[in-house]
C-alpha cells in the first residue's frame, strides 16, 4: 500500500510571496521621524550656542 506525500509547505499563491519578517512599518516610520527630529534639535542648539559665543 502506497501512502501518498503533501508538500510540508503549500505552493499556492506563496510562488511570488516575500516571507514575512514581522516588521511594522509605522513603528519605522515613528523611529526615523523621531530621530530626525532629535539631530535637528541637536543642530539647531549647536548653531545657537555658538551665536551666543559671538557676542
């Protein structure tokens, strides 16, 4: 008697599916925006405690 094999992994519709790594893109979003945000906040003292020097 021949048993018959299933596929461990089904091929439907994952042919030209990317594997899925669980990264949230907003979370990204956020973090980029929020880094972002801080070097322009780091800058922007630099560039006014230098003018504060000057004077």
């Amino acid at each position: 008697m021949a048993a018959t094999v299933k596929p461990a992994v089904s091929t439907k519709n994952t042919k030209h599916a990317l594997p899925q790594t669980g990264a949230n893109d907003k979370l990204s979003l956020f973090a980029a925006l929020a880094g972002l945000s801080l070097s322009s906040i780091g800058l922007g003292s630099l560039v006014s405690d230098k003018k504060r020097r000057r004077n």
